[in-house]
C-alpha cells in the first residue's frame, strides 16, 4: 500500500442546508423543479469555479422522484458558475429558483423566481468546442476569414444588448459576460481555420494557417490585450482559452504576445493537466512519482490540496482492495449487480456508441472474447450512453444479447469513470486486480488473464 498522506484541504464553501440549520438564510439556494430527457445522463449540479472544476468534490447528485421531479437546498459564500446537463447556471447567494432542464436541448430550460433572470440569458450562449459562432462550422461558408469577423461583430452585438438590458444582475456577472463576448469572438476566429479546411475551403498547413490569420492579427491581439487578470479565472470559458493564449505557434506568430500568462494561470494549467493524467492512468507508482515533483514545483497552497485530496480518493482503488459492486440494466429492463459474477475472472469494457476511441477497441475485445471463450472470464460490456436509444439501437444492430449492459456514470464514482474507453480487471474472489486495465488490443491483458487461469 503506497503511504499518501493528504494535506488538509478546505471543504467550507458548499455545505448542504439540511446539516446547517444555523447558518444565515441570506446565503442559501434553493432549487426545484423538473429534468428533461436526461434518461441515463449524469444529474449532477457541477460547481464550475477554478479549485471545484480540478476536484469535483462539491458536485451535488441531484435525486428525482418518479415525474423527475427534485428539490436541493444548500448553503453558498460567493456567486459563481455551475452547470446541470448541457445547460450553463450562474448561482447567487440568495437564490431560490425553480427550473425545468431538457437535456436534448438547453433551449428549452424555463427559470423562474430570484436568479431567473440571468440564467435565461445563459441558455442560448455559444458553445466553444463548437467555435462559438461558427456553431461546428455550419456558419463557415468561404475562406473569407472577414465575412467570420463580420459575423462574430454581429454576434457581439446583439448578445451585448441582451446582457445590458438585464435588471437583476451583478456587476460580476456583466462583467464576467462581458468577457465571454471576447472570448467568443477570438475562439470563432481562431476555429475559423480549422472548420474552413474540413469544408475543403482551405488547405491546413502552418504556413497557410499563418497567410491566412494575418489580416486579423492586430485585432485579436487588441480583444486579448487586457483579458490577462487571475480573476477571470473563475470563468470556465477563460480556462479553456488559455491553451489558446498560450499556444507557441500563434505567439511566434506575433499573436497574443500581450497577453500575460500568470504565475497562476501557468500553476492552474500544470495542476490540470497532471489530474487529468491521474485520471487516465490512475494510482500507478509512476504517477505517485510524478505528483511529488509536481507539488514541489507548485507555490499556490489550493493547488497543491487539489492533487492531494485527488491522490487520497484514489486509495481504494489499488490492487487488492475489494471491489465495488454496482448494479447494470439489460435492454429488457433487468438489473443485474456485478457481484453476481463473483467466482468468474471479470473484464468490463465501459464504453459509449459517441466515444471514438471505445469503438475502435470493438474488434479487439470481440477477438479477445473469442479466444478466451470456455475459460472462467466474464466478459462484460457496459455503455454509460446517456441516450437508451442510441445504445439499444447500436447493439440491436450488433446483434449483442449476452452480457451488454447500461449504466449511468453517475453509478461509477466509486471507480472513478471520468474518461472512457476504461477497462477493469476483478479477479474470482471479487477483488480490485487493475481498476485501470489494459485494452483489449494491449498484449499485457492477455498476459494478465494468462497468470489468473
């Protein structure tokens, strides 16, 4: 057992009202109301501040009755971002809110009571990955890289007059908003390349890419020229960004030059990337390694709490420890927990019909399957789909009868499901082997089912 000792890390700001009955009135939420077609998706009131987007640990599991109805109340210190489904909320100490949420579609929220009125302008905001306005390159209809600024100014605009029209905001609000309109405009322009290339309207190399951003350069850099503050880092929008500000082929290109990348912003980014490498891997003796250097390189405290709190909810994962049971759904509607396979060597592939690199695996896990059939193995495959229909569609079409089951991620939090395709290995007495087992196309599961036999 690896010897992990935890710095303390402060949990105060979400605590649930029920357990606070003295606390001040003024700084509770309170929300009810419906979700929509969420069917197996996660329901899950996500806190979307800098420190609580690194550990997850103030997420609330929102509980629905039967009409999907649910209630939650808790205490809140100071305004921020968080996110249920698809759609963005901003919370206020003080609000009572009652929603309704679609999953299918975010545009359909409705909000009504305190706080209603800015979480309404939340529902139609652009979606970055998609690049904002080019909203996945529908809006992309030449290579003229002006007619995108033409359409982001335009864009601008009119999400600006919406925002300033608002009567019930915080001035951190507007100006939060206010930055995700500079953000919008300079990830739609920054997209614009890419999408442009994917339509055959341009030919991607670096040097084209650089012909053709540089009639823009000195825009860009006038939109970034004062983005660079540590407060903005309470906006996910702005973590996002930064991969872009600090990306070495615009800068050497004479783009965002003026933007300044924190000491913060630089720590937030290593924290980041390192907890996401922890969350691939999992507690190997390599990343144990690697999170010594990573703390001793860190100044920021929080930071370093963060890894720490993360490695300490990684413990129970380690070989030899029990592992955890859960209970999956057949198409037919049965449940089945994973302990009735105790007695069996277990394999389960947790995959979903959206996740590319999981269905690339498919032919090796069939073979795999194949060859180790009439040996002792349970070979489990479980969707985390959020669409039943999409998952009963695909394996209808498969033909898949034994042993393909769904389940909500939300279900998975025991093992730690933040990214798939994931694999874990059980062995016949129901303990952990590898809850971060190789794939089906790695050489080293087949040397590992081979010492289990």
């Amino acid at each position: 057992m690896r010897n992990i000792k935890p710095l303390l890390f402060s949990l105060m700001a979400f605590v649930v009202f029920a357990c606070a009955p003295k606390a001040k009135v003024e700084n509770s939420v309170v929300i009810t109301g419906e979700l929509i077609n969420f069917n197996n998706a996660t329901k899950t009131l996500s806190a979307r501040s800098s420190l609580e987007s690194l550990t997850g640990n103030k997420d609330i599991e929102l509980s629905v009755d039967a009409n999907n109805r649910f209630s939650v109340s808790f205490m809140l210190e100071k305004e921020g971002y968080y996110s249920v489904g698809r759609n963005q909320l901003y919370l206020t100490p003080g609000d009572s809110l009652v929603v309704s949420l679609d999953y299918m579609d975010p545009n359909k929220a409705t909000f009504e009571g305190k706080g209603a009125e800015v979480n309404r302008y939340l529902m139609d905001v652009p979606f970055p990955k998609s690049g904002s306005y080019l909203s996945g390159g529908r809006a992309v209809q030449s290579a003229d890289i002006m007619a995108v600024v033409q359409l982001a100014n335009m864009e601008n605009a009119t999400r600006l007059r919406k925002l300033e029209g608002l009567t019930t905001a915080s001035e951190q609000f507007k100006e939060f908003e206010k930055l995700r309109l500079d953000l919008d405009f300079i990830n739609t322009i920054e997209r614009f390349p890419t999408y442009a290339s994917f339509k055959d309207f341009f030919n991607y190399t670096d040097e084209n890419w650089v012909n053709l951003m540089l009639p823009v350069q000195e825009l860009l850099n006038n939109k970034a020229a004062n983005l660079d503050q540590n407060k903005y880092m309470e906006h996910p929008n702005f973590r996002d960004m930064l991969g872009v500000f600090g990306n070495e082929k615009f800068r050497n290109n004479g783009l965002f030059t003026a933007f300044d990348i924190s000491p913060e912003m630089k720590e937030f980014k290593k924290t980041e990337a390192f907890l996401s490498t922890l969350k691939s891997a999992g507690l190997v003796d390599s990343i144990v390694v690697q999170s010594k250097t990573v703390m001793a390189e860190l100044k920021n405290p929080d930071y370093q709490n963060a890894i720490a709190y993360t490695l300490s909810t990684y413990n129970t994962l380690d070989p030899g420890n029990a592992a955890y049971d859960f209970v999956m759904n057949t198409e037919s509607g049965e449940k089945h927990p994973l302990s009735q396979y105790k007695g069996q060597i277990i394999y389960v592939d947790f995959w979903a019909t959206w996740c590319g690199p999981c269905i690339a695996e498919e032919p090796a896990y069939e073979v795999l399957k194949e060859d180790y059939k009439g040996k002792d193995i349970a070979f489990l495959s479980v969707s985390i789909d959020t669409s039943v229909k999409a998952w009963e569609n695909y394996i209808q079409n498969k033909g898949w009868t034994e042993k393909t089951y769904l389940i909500s991620q939300a279900e998975l939090s025991d093992y730690k499901i933040n990214g798939i395709p994931r694999y874990l290995l059980i062995d016949k007495d129901f303990n952990i082997i590898s809850a971060f087992a190789p794939r089906p196309s790695d050489q080293k599961i087949r040397t590992m089912l081979d010492e289990l036999l």
